[in-house]
C-alpha cells in the first residue's frame, strides 16, 4: 500500500490522540498540529524533508486562526490537497458552507472510527485522481524548456525568464536542431501572452510569394483562387505571439513589409487599401549569421536592429557534451514511451562513444541516433555495436590521434562514468551543489520538474542531501 499521510489539525490534545490511533491503525501516517498557524509551520518543515501530506482534517474552532481561515490558506499553499473538517453537532451548517468553499467533507465529533476511515480513504482516493490527472496534463502539454546543467543551457534559461515577460522582440541564434523553436515556446510560456495564440511560420519553407499571403493575409479577388478573405498569421497571432523561423531566408521585398509591421503595428492584407492594427509580439530566428548576411548586403541593417533588440544565442551539443548523460537518459526515456520499448541503461563504451562524435546536427541528430538504436536493440542495455560509423568512426580516429592508445584504466573512470545512471547520478550532485541543495533551484538548472527531480534522488540514494 502507499504511504498516506494525514495532518490532523485540533485544539484538543485528547481527540487529536483518538484520532491518530484509529488511522495509525488504518495504516496512514499521522501529523499533528494544535493550531491553524503551528499547521502552517509543520507544513513548510515537512516540506523541506519532501514529505507532503495527502490529506488535512481541521478542526472548525480553534483559539487564533480557525478552520475557515487555515482552508483558506491551505487552499493557496496545497491546492489540490483535500481538507475534511471537523465540527460540533450544532455547526454542521457552517461545515456546509465550508465545503461550498472548497473543503472535502466533514465529520462531527467525536467523529465514529468506522465513518473517521472511510471519509479520509474517500479524500485520498480523491487526492491521487487530481495528482494523476495533473501528471497526464504536464505530459500531454509541455516538455521541459531544455535538459541539462552546463554554463551555456543555464544562461539561455536565464534569458527566457529575463525577457519572457517583456514586450522586446527577440533573435534566438542556434543551428540547425539546437532547440530554437524550444526557446521561442518557453519565451511565450513566461510572456504576459501565455494565453493567447503562439503562430508559427518557417520563412524556408514557402516560396516568396505564399509567404507573404501567409503572413500579411489577403482579400477576396486578390488573385487568382482568392475566393475569400484570408487572414494572415499576424492576425492570428493578435494578442499573441508570432515566431518566425529561418527568419535569415526571407526575401527582401518581404522584409521591407515586415519592418513597416514591427515599426508602425499594422499590416496591410493583399488586395487591400486598408490597413489593420496588430498586437503581436515577434520572436525571430535564424542559423545564419544575421551580421554577416548584413554586410553582404542581403538582410536588411534597419530590420536586423529590430529584431535584436535581445539576441539568445542556443550553444551546440559540441559545446556542451557534459550534457550528454541527461540528454540520453531524457530522450530514451520519451522514445520508449514512443516506440513501446523500455531501455534500462546504456553501456560505458556506448555512452564514451557519444561522447567522442561533434554532433554537427545537435540535439535532433542525437534524438535520432537513440530512436534507431533504440530500435534495433534486442537488449534492455544499449552498446557501442547500435551506433552508425560515423559516431564509433569518430571515437575511433580519436583513439588513433592518441598514438593509438586508449587511457589507462584509472584515468578512464576519472573521465568517463561507469554507466548512463552514474553520470546522470554526478550530473545531478554537481548541480545540487551548485544550488546549495535547494530543490527547486536544482531542478530548474537540470531543466526537470521538481517531481521528477524527487524520484531521481530517491533512485540514487541523495535524498538525505
């Protein structure tokens, strides 16, 4: 059975003892407090050792603040945690109204055992729907922004949380398969814009004059096959935000249009002699060096100041190999929920392998080196033999321009861990201590839920530090 854990909050030293023998009996864990403000207290030092009650019964009159109160405040701090309260047989009209509020249920004392274990049995049932429900949700809904704890993942987080809930237009930098698209979603997610549409458009991906109805929209009888009006996606955006992908390809007639956009906050449709006011943030992207293309003298100087107004540059996987270990285990992780296939670890001599190869298509190219030997896998372990040459080619000629010879054995575990689970294991004890043991913070930096963060402490046995 799981563990289940009550705080039993009461003035009465008498009740709260009956109580906690019927439900120690009934196998939950019992925590106590004899005041709205000592369940608060119990609440935030409980926490701190990860342990978070399922369930809270709370007396309705207590000296200081009173059951209303403490349902109040536990509604803010726990949200989701379910509350029964306890009354006297005269107030069971105020318990009513507490349970409009948002309270569980109640009992009246003395509550009767048999009634005592079936109500809190009820409201734990209830409290694992909400959690599992809240689970499904964050995985059907969102990915984390980016896995890893290296320098330059921690300053592009840093980034999003800076400008995110500006209104600056922002250049997110990065080549191909780096995350960019990741960045413009987590800079929208921190927006004051988070709930109105994110528009996607990928200026490679159209040809000239598509893009520019796409983005601008068109009127009935603009051309031929305009049949009706169109809006454009900075009209679908309104409100919003638009991300403009490969923003580098656009042609320069367009990007003249676009500048007009960002400068005066309309646009003007196909076909039309009207123009139309649009409230849209612009996040931009590029692989080219936007600079460069400046000089040469095919990307506008006037629109590139407009649009890095902040610049975030996504470093490669090349930059950031100390990455690897969480990326692997991440990304294994979703392509077995994908492909039906669970993977328990990856060998030392696969994950050096990894390790050895540059990566030029970052993340997506490591995304689809994993799904393929994921696949032809007949083990729950992977090995270096599931690897295409060009990635045990590249260990290979590393080796070589080493005189040939590979690291002793003392100086290969100094460098490389023995398992995917130990470095994903030193990964996550590097980042704690950079954190001060803080929880949350770690779990920021690693690019986890704190949930998730929880299970891998308790997996590797750190949860004590």
């Amino acid at each position: 059975m799981d563990d289940r854990i009550v705080l039993i909050v009461d003035d009465e030293p008498g009740h709260r003892m009956m109580v906690r023998a019927v439900l120690e009996d009934d196998g939950w864990q019992v925590l106590e407090a004899d005041s709205g403000e000592r369940a608060l207290t119990v609440l935030a030092e409980e926490a701190e050792s990860d342990t978070f009650p399922d369930v809270a019964m709370v007396d309705m009159k207590m000296p200081g603040m009173d059951g209303m109160q403490l349902l109040k405040e536990l509604q803010v701090r726990r949200p989701g945690m379910p509350v029964v309260l306890l009354t006297a047989f005269g107030s069971v009209g105020s318990a009513v109204d507490a349970m409009k509020k948002g309270a569980f249920d109640y009992l009246t004392k003395p509550a009767d055992n048999d009634e005592l274990t079936a109500v809190l049995s009820k409201a734990y049932e209830y409290h694992k729907l909400i959690k599992e429900n809240a689970r499904l949700k964050a995985e059907v809904s969102s990915e984390p922004d980016f896995i890893g704890a290296s320098p330059g993942i921690e300053r592009v987080r840093d980034l999003i949380g800076q400008a995110g809930p500006s209104e600056a237009t922002v250049l997110i930098l990065g080549q191909s398969g780096t995350g960019k698209e990741l960045v413009a979603e987590g800079l929208h997610r921190a927006s004051n814009r988070a709930n109105r549409p994110l528009i996607k458009v990928n200026c490679a991906a159209l040809p000239d004059d598509l893009l520019e109805s796409e983005l601008f929209g068109y009127e009935k009888g603009a051309f031929t096959g305009a049949v009706k009006d169109k809006p454009g996606r900075f009209q679908l955006a309104d409100g919003g935000t638009l991300f403009l992908d490969e923003i580098g390809e656009m042609p320069a007639a367009l990007q003249a249009k676009l500048l007009r956009a960002l400068q005066e906050k309309t646009i003007e449709p196909l076909g039309s002699v009207q123009t139309v006011k649009v409230d849209t943030r612009i996040i931009a992207a590029t692989n080219r060096n936007l600079k460069a293309e400046v000089a040469a003298g095919r990307f506008r100087e006037d629109l590139y100041y407009r649009l890095a107004v902040l610049e975030i540059r996504i470093p490669p996987l090349c930059e950031r190999k100390e990455d690897l270990p969480l990326l692997v285990s991440f990304l294994l992780r979703r392509l077995g929920n994908k492909n039906h296939k669970i993977i328990r670890t990856v060998t030392p001599a696969f994950l050096d392998a990894l390790s050895g190869y540059d990566w030029p298509g970052n993340v997506r190219e490591l995304e689809n080196v994993l799904e393929r030997a994921l696949i032809l896998s007949r083990a729950d372990a992977l090995g270096p033999d599931l690897l295409p040459p060009q990635i045990t080619g590249a260990r290979e000629a590393a080796v070589d321009m080493s005189n040939g010879f590979e690291p002793e054995v003392g100086q290969q575990n100094m460098s490389a861990p023995a398992s995917l689970e130990e470095a994903e294991k030193l990964a996550i004890m590097r980042a704690l201590e950079e954190n001060g043991n803080h929880r949350e913070r770690t779990a920021d930096a690693l690019g986890i839920s704190r949930r998730t963060l929880q299970y891998k402490l308790k997996k590797f046995g750190l949860t004590r530090r």
